[in-house]
C-alpha cells in the first residue's frame, strides 16, 4: 500500500513520461494492473483507468483531443459538405489515488 508522498512522486513520475511508457510502468508496478475503461470522455478530458489492486491504488490517464478539419469530405455526406476532421489525442498527465477515492461526488457529497 502506498502513502500520500509515495503516490504524489508516483504522480509526477508518471505525468513527465509519454502515455506508452506510462502504460508499460504501470503493469511493472504491478502485474495484477488491471484497464478498466479506455479513453472515457468526461467533460473535456478523456480518462483512462488503471486499478493496481497490489498497490492499492488507481492511476487515472487524462487526455486532451485535439481536432482539425481536413479538405475531405464525408463519403457519406449529402453533396460533399461534410468534411472530415482528424483527431489526436495529447497526453496531459495521471491522478494516482488510493482505491475507493476514484470516483467523482455529486452535490450530496455521495
């Protein structure tokens, strides 16, 4: 189990590393890590959730989207006018918390 300092160093550790690295020292930290959800959008970040059950802990990957229209319309589209837009994704930093804080309060505090 992690304490608070150990899981804020964790925090910049990972938040300094590129998203694939990021993944991979996740299961090296623990082997038992486990993906719960993959680019779930909240708000306007993108969440991807990691539980390490052996740490004690959930690592939250924040992205941000990024979109560009290009010159190309929609196949699909009536008379070319829509057009396609190109999507990335920019990795924007982790939340490292203990299990059980993972989850957003509503007004009640519930």
């Amino acid at each position: 189990m992690m304490d608070a300092a150990e899981r804020e160093e964790l925090q910049r550790r990972l938040s300094e590393m590129k998203f694939n690295k990021v993944r991979r020292e996740i299961f090296r930290l623990d082997p038992k890590a486990e993906m719960k959800y993959w680019r779930n959008s909240i708000w306007d970040e993108y969440h991807t959730l990691y539980v390490l059950p052996t740490e004690g802990i959930v690592v939250v990957l924040v992205e941000k989207q990024d979109r560009e229209e290009t010159n190309d319309a929609v196949a699909a589209s009536p008379k070319k006018q829509i057009k396609q837009e190109r999507v990335a994704f920019e990795y924007v930093g982790a939340r490292v918390q203990p299990i059980g804080d993972h989850r957003a309060k509503n007004s009640r505090g519930v």
